[in-house]
C-alpha cells in the first residue's frame, strides 16, 4: 500500500530568513598579566641589565688603563701592565714580539716568537703578525717555519705591498730568485716608495734583466717609467732600449713628455739610431706631434710654429732665463698663423742660446738651412742669429748665419754646407752673443718663423 511522503521539515526561504543566526562560540585568549603582576622576572631582567651595563663599563675602563700604561710606562713594562688590563688585545702581544726581537738590550728570540704565536692566535687574519712571526722564525734559524709564515701572511693578504716585498726578500735570502721576482710584482704596482728599491734588489742579486723584464714589471706604464728611468740612471742603455721596446709593444697609454728624459739619455749616450726611432714612434702614438707631409723633406719638425712647442725630443726647446721672453705670436708671421717672439727687456747683457732643438742628420751629405728673422728696435751690435754645430764636437762643425740688429723685416737667413763624416746630430739654435760695448744690453723683440732643413742632392 502506497503512503503518501512525509511533508518537508524545511521552513519557508522567508521564514528562514527571520530566524536569527545560531550562536558560534569564539576563543579570545586572555591576555597576560602585567609585569607588575611577576615582580620575579621584573627583578632579574633588572639585574641582567645592570650586570650587563657593570661589565661593559669594567672592560672599557680596562681597556682605558691598558692604553695609559702602554703609552706611558717604558717598554716593555708597560705593555707588559697593558696586558694584565687587556689580555685579549693582539696589538700587545705583537708589539712585544718586535720589542724582544729588535731591541738592543733584552733581544731574545723565543720570547718573541711566542709573543707572534700569540698575537696571531688571537687574530689569526692578521696578516703583518704572520710576517712577523715569520721574520722572527727566520732571524732563529727555522726556515721551514719562516717560509709557511710568510706564504700564509701572503695568502691572507695577496695585494699587499709590504707583505710581498718580506716575501720576495726572505727568497732572495734563501737564493731563489726565479721565485722572488714574481712577488715583487705586487709590491711595484702598489707602492711607488718600494719601486727603486726592489729595482736595486733584483739588480744586486744578479737577475736576467730579461727575467725583471717578464716576471718583475707589472703591466703599469708608470711603473715602467720608473724603471726606465732608474735604467738610465744606472747607465744601463741597453736594457733601457729593451724596456723601451717592450712598453711600446704593450701599448700601455702614457704622456708624450714622459719619455722625453729617455730621448735626452739616447742623445748623451749617443744612440743615435735609437733616438730616430723612439722618436717615429712617439709621432706614430701622438697626433699632437708634428709629422712631416708626405713628400715633404723639411727635417724641422714644427718649422712654422703652427703647434705648441715640446720643450722635449726632438721638438723645439725653450729654457728660461731672466731677460728674455719666449711666447708664440698669433699677430706677427710669415707663414701659417703663428711666429715664436723673443722679447728681451734691456737690462741685461745676454748670453742667449735659449731656442734650439736637436736635428738627426747624415755624415757627409749635403744640407741647405733656411730661416726668417724679423726685428724691432733691437739694440747693441750683437745682435740674434742662428747657429748650426755638432752636438758632441763643436770643431768639427760649426756655422752662424749673419746678426740682425735695430728693424727690419722678414730677413732670409741661409746657410749651405756638408757634415763631415762623424757629424751625425747637429744642434741648430738661436743665439746672441753678449756685446763687448759699453752700451751692452739688449732691447727690442725678434721674430722667427718658415725654418727648414733639406738634404741638397
């Protein structure tokens, strides 16, 4: 028999709407009592404060007595009371190390190793207080223990110069040259003071100046310069010319006028051939320099003063002296736009050869020489003229265009003759000899410009 389904126990949507929502119980946590309420925990974090506050304060008052004791106390007493105050500081313990290794009186070697062994225990990064302990292993005979000091100082500071140059020098001690070199590398590229020394080193161990050449240098144009310098100063030309050539391969940028002094050394030592080339090559790297025209023979360089002066190589030169002023003149020229004034100010008797440069040329050939003066008011009876002579023997060549003296406009000067056969390097200048007169000192202003020297077949 079929039943009719019990009817739905669900209320109407409306009617559910009315019905006010079940209650849901939420947690709320209680919130804790106030410090106030524990005056046990209040009362030790008071006192972990205060005991806190008393120790830095006791280790800042240590530190404070130990520094006055080391400043003020003699040593090694007062590094000694330092110690007591502070015994964690390594600076104590490494400044006692250098004062029973180096002092005169109370020099004892284990004490000073022990006092590096210290320092190096308690700043174990420190790498001078391994160079230290190091150099005191070394000065006791324990050679094996100095060179793992060393090494170590270096692998804790690989850059450093001072560190290096103890390294490089404890090898050089031990004869190990190939291995002293290299280390000295970081030593010249970092501190300019240790550069002539480690130069004077490598020397006075006898070194391959071909082996300071590949493993010494660092790739630095300044400290290749430096080492120039120092070859030349040495009279060492040839590995200078070696230096030379090999910072030129580099291409390491530098200043033109840098390598002047080098130029000057290749004149006095005369290296002629060299100075021709290491002057092609500054012209080759320096578009400032002045370079002749294709096809153009003139063998002054800057010959109508278009470009500034050198003062260096094979440029024109000027050296100051009280009497005379050298300045370029825009307003007064021959050619192109500029002249080279010389302004004397007629208070002094002058001996003048303050222009001039130097001039390659070659033995036994025939030259012209052609230069323009022009003049105002120019007093005396010596006046300016130009000069051609061999550089290291004045006797055996010498020429003088005639003096110019009062006004007058632009004067040709020209002069033509042969080198003998040493002459290799004429010095062209101009000059004023002083006058025998009374009335001997000289005023007035000259002019030069459109100079130039050409080979005559």
């Amino acid at each position: 028999m079929l039943t009719k389904p019990a009817a739905s126990l669900s209320l109407p949507a409306r009617a559910r709407e009315s019905q006010p929502p079940p209650e849901v119980e939420v947690y709320s946590p209680q919130p804790s009592a106030p410090a106030s309420q524990h005056p046990g925990l209040l009362l030790a974090a008071r006192m972990l404060l205060a005991v806190g506050l008393l120790y830095c304060l006791y280790a800042v008052a240590s530190q404070a007595i130990a520094l006055a004791y080391f400043r003020f106390q003699p040593l090694p007493l007062g590094l000694q009371q330092a110690l007591r105050w502070d015994p964690g500081n390594p600076r104590y313990y490494a400044l006692l190390g250098r004062f029973y290794q180096h002092s005169p009186q109370e020099a004892d070697l284990d004490l000073a190793i022990h006092f590096y062994q210290q320092a190096t225990r308690r700043s174990p990064l420190r790498a001078s207080y391994w160079a230290d302990l190091g150099a005191a292993y070394e000065l006791a005979g324990r050679t094996a223990e100095a060179r793992h000091a060393y090494e170590h100082a270096r692998q804790l500071f690989p850059h450093s110069p001072r560190i290096n140059w103890r390294l490089a020098n404890f090898y050089l001690r031990l004869g190990r040259l190939q291995q002293a070199l290299p280390v000295l590398r970081p030593a010249l590229a970092g501190d300019p003071e240790l550069r002539r020394p480690a130069f004077d080193l490598a020397w006075r161990a006898g070194a391959d100046p071909a082996l300071i050449l590949d493993t010494m240098l660092p790739p630095d144009p300044q400290v290749f310069f430096e080492y120039l310098r120092y070859l030349v100063q040495t009279d060492r030309l040839d590995s200078a010319q070696r230096v030379w050539n090999r910072l030129l391969a580099l291409h390491l940028p530098f200043q033109t006028r840098a390598a002047f002094f080098y130029l000057d050394a290749l004149i006095d030592h005369r290296r002629l051939d060299a100075l021709t080339a290491a002057w092609t090559a500054l012209q080759e790297r320096d578009p400032q320099l002045t370079r002749p025209r294709p096809h153009d023979r003139n063998l002054i360089p800057n010959h109508n003063f278009e470009s500034n002066l050198l003062n260096g190589g094979l440029g024109w030169r000027v050296r100051p002296v009280a009497g005379a002023v050298v300045s370029l003149d825009s307003s007064t020229f021959l050619d192109g736009a500029r002249s080279l004034r010389i302004q004397f100010d007629g208070k002094h008797n002058l001996d003048y050869a303050h222009v001039f440069l130097y001039l390659p040329v070659q033995p036994q050939t025939r030259y012209r020489f052609i230069g323009y003066l022009r003049t105002r008011d120019l007093t005396t009876d010596s006046g300016p003229r130009f000069e051609l002579l061999d550089v290291y023997d004045r006797s055996r060549f010498f020429l003088s265009s005639p003096s110019v003296v009062g006004s007058r406009s632009w004067t040709r000067q020209q002069l033509e003759f042969q080198t003998g056969p040493d002459t290799r390097l004429l010095l062209l200048r101009l000059t004023r000899p002083p006058s025998r007169k009374l009335d001997n000192r000289i005023a007035g202003t000259v002019w030069i410009d459109r100079v130039s020297l050409y080979a005559v077949q």
